[in-house]
C-alpha cells in the first residue's frame, strides 16, 4: 500500500465529506407570488444534499450566492429525504432580469451549479396572515365569535415582492419601524372581486423581506371566506382568504378538499365563523354517532326538498363532524345546524355522487408536523405468510412522542402484500376496474373501494402491492414511496410509505 493511499484512507476516516459531491439546486420559487421572483422577494430553494442521509452540519453551513451577491438565509430546514429547504432574501440591489443563483455548502467546501433564475420587477404574494384595525386597537382576522374582519373595517395584511421602497432598505436589514418606509408605486386589492380603498403600503416594521399594506374592506362584501388578490405593477398574487362577518364551512373530514361539497353517506366537517356551535365539546358513540349531540343537531335539505337529519360524531365550540344522510339526492342542498342556545346557523352544500377525500397522519409531536411534505396513509399494511395474515403499522410514536414512519420489509419474495386505507365520500364511485391505485408512480391492482363495516361514512380501499412493485421497492434499499389514487375523475394523495 503506497504512503498516498494510506493518507487518502485516514481523510476518508477522519473527514468524509472533504470528497462530497456539491450540492444540487432543484427548485427556486415564490409560492405566494405564482412561482415570479423579483429583487427584496424572499424566495424558497430546495437544495439536495451530495449523500443521504444528509451529514450532520449540512444545513446549518448552506449559504446562498444570486447574480455574484450574497442572499442570506432567513429560514433552513431538512427533511426525511436528502432534501433542504432554505428560504433566502433576493438582494434588494439586483435589477431586473436573467441572473444565476449559487448555494455552498460550508461542511463540504463545495458549490452548486448556476441555477439560472429570471427576476421581475414586481413579484406580489399574500402571506395570508390578516389583522383587523378597530378603535380599541390590533387584533388577528380568525374564526373566533367577534374576530372575523366586517364589511367597513381596516385590514393589514403581509406581503412579499412589493419591489423597491423610499427610502432603499438593505438587503438583509430589519425594517425601521419609524419613519414608515413606503413602497415607490401603490399596490392594488380586490376582495371578493371588488376594488378595496388602499392606505398604506410600507415594509412591517422589525422583519425582513415583508410589507405590510393597509385597506378597507369594501362596504358590499357578503358574509364568507372571501378571497383577496394584491396587485402591483401589473402583477398578481395568489389569492388569500378573508373572514368576514359570521358564516359556516364545510369540508371533508380528512380537511383538505373538495370544500363545500360532499357525497351521501360521507363524513364533513362544518366550520362556524364569527360564532360558536356550543359552550363545550361533545364525542357521540363512534359506531352509532346520535342525531342529536350536546344540544345540537344537524338537518340537510337536498335538491328534493326532503330534510334529513344528520348522524353526529363530534361537536365543539367550533367544528362539528357529523355524517351525510343516506339517500340524500345529489345536487345544491341546505344544511342547516342548530346550536345548543337555539341560534341556527344555514349554509350550502353541493351533494355529488363522489366526493373523495383520503385521511391521512402527519409526522411530529402529537401529530404537529415537522415536515409538511412528508405525511402518511391512515392505515396499515396486511401481510400473509405461509398462509397466516398478519397486520403491520405504517407509523408509530418514537420515544419524543413523535410520529415517525415504520419501514415496511417488501424482500420477501413469498409474502403477499396489502395496503388497507381509509377515506370518505369513495363508496359511489363507478365500478372498481375504473379506479387506479398506485405506488412510486407504478398502477397497482384496487381490490375493493368501498364502507369500511364498522364506522358509518367510513370507507375502506384495499391495493394489492404485486410482487414486482415489491421488488423493485426491496431494491431500493430504503427511502420513501407515494401512494395515489384515481377514482372518478378525482386524484388523490394518500401520503408516503417507508421502505
């Protein structure tokens, strides 16, 4: 053995990532501001670590380098994967136009490739977050009884991408809270498609990268969630939501979508703003939830004109689960909910035959997630071997009380496989053959989609994991795979597995 190879041994041994690959830029955007950058813009970067999983120190040593000047980093987070996420701070001293972004890795000694990036002048997006201006003072836009804003009132909301201001703040420094620094040009709000009186239009005092920009709610806006655009120099954002005055929501159980609508025999969620449902919660029995719940019911009227009263599962102060009655007609529908102090609170609903939305359970402490882009099927997995099934977890508590994925062993090349899920609004959907499952983007076999038997408006889907999924999953040797689903015109996530 030569003195050079001994030496290049004991790096090896001593140091591993002085012969790291550099890292890997993958993705620069602004969600808020529809993916456009601009100059002061905070902007998302996802970078992938030269090995996985990645070293310990990578994160916490990635700089970022756009058009030769430094973008400091505000926010650095790392995920199951080899995966970073940064959010950097555009220098507010760049101009308009093609340029490159460039992030190093300090642990490592090693920079990216130029990332080429185009910036705009203006590159608006709302961060959501609203305040209500009152006489008596400041207080936060929510659902609470006497929070939602009201038609009339002054409202600030946070903004990115506002382009320059007077005077220039530089990049990186907190803004001053007095003199308010102003934006050079006045943005544009439309609230629920009507123009909004805008007052003010400055950088948030004590942050970095964010506007603050003050309007009034116009006087005609109906009660609601209401969207609000921002547009500045031509550009759009995203729209954000506004409550405003006192209403009720629904969605599917599992909270993501389709808002406001749902399938006979489903389980909703109902959300009340600007009021309360009752003064304390109440649980009814899970396998035969009551018709009436802690003094409150629930009654739909459907595109018939037949009233039906609801099964409850749950009522809060504020939400209520509660199921779609059987034989509701498709079609608009009323639901209407009547409270414990006898206030009844009507809402909307669009009854379709199909209005799937699949559970699923984030990781983190007491469920809280850690990773929004890593989350997993409500379910488990089924194995048979030598004819004996058994049934195994795809998550677990670890000892911090976080929820963390258990890797499932596909090896086996005599084990049959079977991932049982569970949704609602899935058990009217056209025939089986037309539903597609799939896992790592590879169809797999649906074997039933329908009631799961003991839980009313819960449903159940089987997917068999055919062997030669299985196999090229075990060849992986670990990582993470998606799971999906395709019922009806609909495309559904279910979440990750472990492998």
């Amino acid at each position: 053995m030569t003195l050079f190879t001994r030496v290049a041994g004991w790096l090896l041994l001593i140091h591993p990532v002085l012969f790291a690959q550099p890292p890997e830029v993958l993705f620069v955007g602004n969600s808020p501001g529809k993916e456009r950058l601009s100059p002061g813009v905070r902007a998302e970067v996802q970078v992938r670590a030269p090995q996985y999983p990645q070293p310990a120190g990578f994160i916490e040593t990635l700089t970022a380098q756009v058009g030769g000047l430094a973008a400091p980093v505000l926010l650095a987070r790392s995920s199951f994967a080899s995966v970073a996420y940064l959010t950097i701070l555009i220098p507010v001293e760049l101009l308009p136009g093609p340029t490159t972004l460039v992030v190093t890795s300090g642990l490592a000694g090693t920079s990216s490739r130029p990332y080429d990036i185009t910036l705009y002048a203006y590159s608006p997006g709302l961060t959501g977050s609203f305040v209500r201006l009152t006489p008596t003072g400041s207080s936060p836009v929510s659902c609470l009884p006497g929070e939602t804003a009201l038609p009339g009132e002054l409202v600030t909301v946070k903004a990115v991408g506002l382009g320059p201001t007077n005077p220039r703040v530089p990049t990186g420094t907190i803004s001053p809270g007095m003199p308010p620094v102003s934006t050079v040009i006045m943005p544009r709000i439309v609230a629920s498609g009507e123009d909004a009186e805008v007052l003010e239009s400055v950088l948030s005092p004590g942050e970095i990268g964010v506007y603050a920009v003050t309007f009034r709610v116009p006087p005609g806006v109906s009660a609601g969630d209401r969207s609000v655009q921002l547009s500045m120099g031509g550009f759009d954002s995203r729209d954000a939501s506004l409550s405003i005055g006192q209403y009720v929501t629904h969605v599917p159980n599992p909270g993501r979508w389709p808002v406001n609508m749902a399938a006979p025999e489903s389980i909703v969620s109902a959300y009340a703003c600007g009021a309360a449902f009752a003064n304390a919660p109440a649980t009814g029995d899970s396998q035969s939830p009551p018709l009436a719940l802690g003094g409150v019911r629930v009654t739909v009227t459907d595109s018939a004109d037949v009233e039906r009263t609801a099964a409850l599962y749950y009522v809060g102060r504020f939400q209520i689960n509660y199921v779609i009655p059987s034989g509701t007609a498709t079609g608009p529908s009323t639901a209407k909910i009547t409270s414990a102090d006898g206030r009844i609170h009507g809402t909307t609903l669009e009854i379709r035959r199909v209005a799937p939305s699949l559970y699923t359970v984030c990781c983190g402490e007491e469920g809280a997630s850690i990773d929004d882009d890593f989350y997993f099927p409500a379910g488990h997995l089924v194995r048979i071997r030598d004819g004996v099934r058994k049934v195994e977890a795809l998550f677990k508590k670890d000892a911090a009380g976080r929820i963390v994925p258990v890797p499932i062993d596909t090896c086996p090349d005599t084990d049959e496989l079977f991932l049982e899920i569970f949704g609602t609004g899935l058990r009217f959907r056209s025939t089986l053959s037309d539903v597609i499952g799939a896992i790592a983007g590879t169809a797999v076999p649906v074997e039933y989609v329908g009631p799961q038997s003991e839980f009313p408006g819960l449903d159940q889907i089987n997917l068999r994991i055919p062997r030669n999924v299985a196999k090229s999953l075990c060849n992986r040797g670990g990582g993470s795979a998606s799971v999906g689903l395709a019922v009806d015109g609909w495309f559904l996530t279910a979440g990750y597995l472990t492998f």
